[in-house]
C-alpha cells in the first residue's frame, strides 16, 4: 500500500484550503502594497492582484477557501482602511465579506446555470472567464457603494456621474485583470511543473 508523500498530505490536510486562501491573500496583499503605481483611488487599483487569489481559492476549495480569503481580508482591511473615522469593525468583516464571497456567489450562479456539477469538471474556459467578469463586477459595484456610503476620501464625495462610473470601471477592471494574471500564471506554473515531471 502506498503512503502519500508530504505534499500530497499538505495539499489534502483539511486545513489547507482555508490557509490557502488567508496566506494567499496576505501575500498577494503585500505584494499589492508594494506596487503603489497601480492604485487609480482608495481602494481601487488598476491591477488588483489579491482579486486572483480569490478566484483560485473558490474554484480550487470553494466555500473553504473562500472562508480562508474573508479572514484575510479582515486583516488587510483593517491595515488598509482603518483609519477612516466611519469604517468600523461592521463595516471592516463587511468589506472582507464582500471581497471573499462575491467571486463564491457567482461561482455558484455559473454552476447552476450551466448545470455544471460539485466536481467542475464540466467547467470550461469561458465558464471561468464568465466567474471572473461577474466578480469582478459584483465587486467593484458592491464596493463602490459602500466607499461611496462612507466618503472614504475625497474622491466619493458627491462625485459625478462620470467621476463614479471611472471609480467603478477601474475597480471592476483591476479585479478582472488581477484574477486573469494569477489564473494564467498557475496554469502556465503547472504545464512546467508537468513538462519538468516527462522530462
């Protein structure tokens, strides 16, 4: 009989997906915070790549990893937003709660709608392409509401119409292009590792 190797013990430990999503997106999170050059307003970057993180954690554990993206989200939040006056604890597990379960609930809705099972295995290309875009826009606007509700800076007081749809587009933009870069980025990840292993 044989025994699973240490990895195959990690990736199956029932920990896993929840670490997976909180260390994931903390790391993301930092490294986010080091690339101020993308940020287009508070809260909003052109590129956000904790947005990946999300994805990856829902389609590969689902709800558990989603679970593990809200505890880290927390976190990030209350590092990023804290000190606005009006964003307290409610509003921090608010905002985590948004950033974690939006990409969960479209995931949810994709499946259904597709008829697509627990597995995934029915799950296509444009089926994730299609999780990615409603998040992203799920998001954006659920966020956007809330900064808006909040004034969480000068830009989203009484800001017009125009000035609100580019707040919106840029978030919506930067979690879509943040998921499609670490979607990309895994699935290139594991053709080399599958190259490396016939090689």
């Amino acid at each position: 009989m044989n025994t699973p190797n240490t990895l195959q013990r990690i990736v199956n430990a029932q920990a896993t997906p929840y670490l997976f999503g909180f260390l994931g997106w903390q790391l993301m999170w930092q490294l986010q915070m080091q690339l101020p050059s993308l940020d287009y307003a508070l809260g909003v970057s052109l590129i956000f790549l904790p947005a990946g993180i999300r994805t990856l954690a829902v389609l590969i554990f689902g709800l558990r990893g989603a679970i593990g993206v809200f505890v880290g989200a927390i976190f990030s939040t209350i590092d990023y937003m804290g000190h606005i006056p009006t964003i307290d604890m409610a509003n921090v597990i608010l905002i985590a709660a948004i950033s974690a379960f939006s990409a969960y609930l479209m995931m949810q809705l994709v499946c259904w709608w597709r008829k697509i099972g627990n597995d995934l295995d029915e799950l296509t290309f444009s089926d994730v392409l299609t999780i990615v875009f409603s998040q992203g826009i799920l998001s954006a606007s659920l966020h956007q509401l809330l900064y808006r509700h909040h004034g969480v800076e000068n830009v989203y007081v009484d800001p017009t119409l125009a000035e609100g749809f580019r707040l919106w587009a840029a978030m919506a933009t930067g979690d879509v292009v943040g998921s499609m870069v670490l979607m990309l980025s895994a699935v290139a990840l594991v053709n080399l590792i599958q190259r490396l292993r016939l090689a």
